[in-house]
C-alpha cells in the first residue's frame, strides 16, 4: 500500500481517525504540523522563549523534546530523579543520553539529594499514594526550577490520549473544579505561576510512539513499578475499544470539549481564585502551607529527629523553605 | 515468526505467514495500543508477517498517573 499523501513511499502507519495513511516521512510532516498548530492556537510559547521541557525519559517526553528542538525552539529539559529503583536509574541514563547526543541542556533534579528520599518515602511518610506524592513534588519543582531560572513556560509531553482518559475521569466523577482547569495551555495566573503546556494533546499516544520509534529515539519502555493506576488505564482502554469501532472519538471527545469549555461554563477560573504565599516556602497556594510543604513535612521531620534534631521532632520550617537546588547543567 | 513482547518481557511463536491484524487478533490486542516493528520499521495491520521473520510488538499506552496529574489548580 502506498502512502496517500505522497503516492510514493509504501505505508508506515495508519491514520483512521483521519481515514489516510502516511509514509515515514509524510507522518513526521503530519507530526510537526499538528505540534506547530497546538502551540500557534493556544499561543504557547515563542521561538524567542526559553522553554523548559520536563523529560522523564519515556516516549512523550523525549519525543516532545526532539520534536521542540527540531522545530527551531530554544529548550531546556529538566529530569526529576524520583529514586523508584532501577526504573528511574533507567530513565536518568536516557534522558541524559539523549541530551548528550543533540548537545541539549539538561537540569536533573534528585529527590533524594534534595528532600532525603525519593518518592517511595515521601510517599510512605506522608501516606499518600506514590503517584499523587510523584506527581506534587514534580509539578513543584518544574514551577519553581523554571521561575528561578528565568523560564516563562514548562511543556509536558501529555499526548490526546492522557486528555481524553482524564476528561473521562474527571467527568465520570463530576469533578467542575477539576473541568475547569483542563486546558492544554495554563496560563501564569500569579506571578511565581509560570506558563504550562502539553504540545502534544493533539497526536496519540500511538502517533507519539510511533514518531518516537521512527526517530530512533531510546527511550524507556518498560514502566514505572508504581503505574498500576488502575483507573487511568482502564480509561485509556474504554477510549480505545471506542476508538477501534468508531475512529475519531477521542479527538471528538476531547477537542470538542475544548470548544465547548467556555459554552458550558467550565472554562478555566484561574483568575477568580485568591492565591497566597505559602507560609513555609513562599510558593503560591490557596490553603496557608502548600500542598509540597504539607507533604515533604513528615519525611523533613523524620530526618530532623534521626538526625538528633533540636526540634523535638516537629518539622523545621527552614529545612522546606530552603530547598538547595543542586542545578547539574550537562552538555 | 518469533514475537518479542514486553509487560513482562517475554517471547512467542507463532506459525506464519499471517496478517499482522490476525496476530494481534490471537493475542488479543488492540491495534490502537501497540505498534509492530520489524526491522526498525514499522509494520501496519495489513501486511503480512514471514515464518521466519521476527517482531517486536511494543505497548503504547502508559498508565500511571503521572499521565493524569490530579490538577486542581496549578498552584500547590
Ligand atoms: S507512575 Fe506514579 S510514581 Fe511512577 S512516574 Fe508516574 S506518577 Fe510518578
Ligand atoms: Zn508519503
Ligand atoms: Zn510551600
């Protein structure tokens, strides 16, 4: 079979939900354009901006930062070294390769250098669960390592099927508040917020994979130990049972959920919401302490006590608000 | 042919030639979650796969919920 875009090269991949199917070289095309398209829409970042792109080895990531970096952008990558085991030595080992290989900055930010412990014990110590743990020390430090290092904008390799997956969740559970946020573009809604984004919402995750396999790019395949989410998955999986009867219905989904978003009122409020400084940390939050500083506090203290600590074991506040940023700048 | 799978690493045969679309179809997966490559190419659901040929049948999609930040608001 021939592509249908050049009538030349044989079939690479099929496009259902486009009802075509593309050589290599005709889908990277494709690939590009859909990534040049979402960020000129939402207007996300500039190539005269510094972007910082937040790399955890696998195939969206990494292949957001090639694409970014192909596309003429001027990116960062930051790598956050979660201390699981041999997944995340796995994961620093390719994301470092694959900056060293295109000459390309990289921050690594190492949970254990700088709290004394990766996600599993600050999981463990504050009882939360390892992804929700993961997941708000991730976003902490791409908001603060980008601000202090003068980045206006983090981009996230979430691709159409982490959107759609989410909207379902966060729809079967009406979560407004939660519908409210999802957008592919966040804007600085504060001064110490910078801009978030994810380039790739428009591809799938198949599109992403398959761009990344063609790229020769080597990235992590296996899993992280910690992603039996279970809900996540089955979203994805009752998205793409649809998807094969019916292609289509997850751009459908989710695209015109974003048309849709202001018509049904849950367009982001990000405005209305009064943010403070965080008492211990001074990173914006709507509670008094932040949501970071809630959760590193019990392992903060659990240091500061094995340490024959001077605090009787309570949390020293001056231990989370000076976080030391042990920046390592390769290439 | 021989088929590289992954989540757990592990190997099949299967007797060939058959359909790619047959393959997946006898092990149950959906053509949207997987990519087939063969010869650091990729292979489409409908070509045909030699007996002796090898593939590798890679999963795409991630679960985790690093794929599904629970976001309520940006700030912490
Ligand atoms: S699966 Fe959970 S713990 Fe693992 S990287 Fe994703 S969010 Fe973090
Ligand atoms: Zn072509
Ligand atoms: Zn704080």
């Amino acid at each position: 079979m021939r592509c249908k875009r050049c009538h030349a090269a044989p079939v690479a991949i099929k496009l259902p939900r486009h009802h075509t199917a593309l050589c290599a070289a005709c889908f990277d095309r494709y690939v590009v354009d859909q990534v040049e398209r979402a960020i000129k829409h939402y207007r996300m970042f500039r190539r005269d901006e510094p972007v910082l792109v937040a790399v955890s080895g696998g195939k969206d990531s990494l292949g957001l930062w090639d694409l970014l970096q192909r596309m003429g952008y001027q990116t960062t990558g930051v790598h956050v070294q979660q201390g699981i085991g041999g997944y995340s030595g796995a994961s620093e080992a390719k994301t470092r390769a694959f900056a060293e290989a295109k000459g390309l900055p990289l921050i690594v930010y190492d949970l254990n250098k700088e709290y004394g412990g990766g996600v599993t014990a600050i999981a463990e110590t504050s009882r939360r669960s390892a992804c929700s743990a993961c997941g708000t020390v991730k976003r902490y430090a791409f908001n603060k390592i980008g601000r202090e290092l003068g980045f206006p904008v983090v981009a996230t390799g979430h691709n159409l099927d982490d959107e759609a997956a989410r909207l379902l969740g966060n729809l079967l559970r009406w979560q407004v508040d939660y519908l409210a946020k999802q957008s592919p573009a966040l804007p600085a809604s504060h001064a110490k917020l910078i801009r978030k984004v994810k380039p790739l919402f428009r591809l799938t995750e198949q599109e992403v994979a398959a761009y990344a396999v063609l790229r020769k790019i080597d990235y992590v395949i296996d899993e992280c130990p910690m992603s039996h989410d279970a809900n996540s998955l089955q979203y994805k999986a009752a998205l793409n049972q649809l998807e094969h009867q019916s292609p289509g219905t997850k751009q459908f989904f989710y695209l015109e959920f974003l048309r849709r978003q202001p018509i049904v009122g849950a367009e982001s409020t990000a405005e209305a919401v009064v943010l403070n400084e965080c008492a211990r940390c001074g990173e914006p939050t709507t509670g008094e302490l932040c949501g970071h500083c809630r959760l590193i506090a019990p392992l903060a203290q659990t240091h500061q006590t094995e340490s024959g600590g001077r605090n009787n074991g309570r949390a020293d506040p001056s231990i989370v608000s000076n976080i030391p940023m042990s920046v390592d700048w390769t290439a | 042919m021989l088929i590289k799978c992954h989540h757990p690493a592990r190997e099949l045969t299967i007797k060939g030639p058959r359909q790619v679309r047959a393959v997946l179809g006898d092990l149950k997966l959906l053509p949207e979650t997987v990519l087939v490559i063969r010869n650091d190419t990729l292979v489409t659901e409908d070509e045909l796969v030699a007996d002796d040929d090898t593939i590798e049948i890679r999963p795409v999609i991630s679960g985790g919920a690093h794929s599904l930040p629970p976001v309520a608001s940006h700030a912490m």
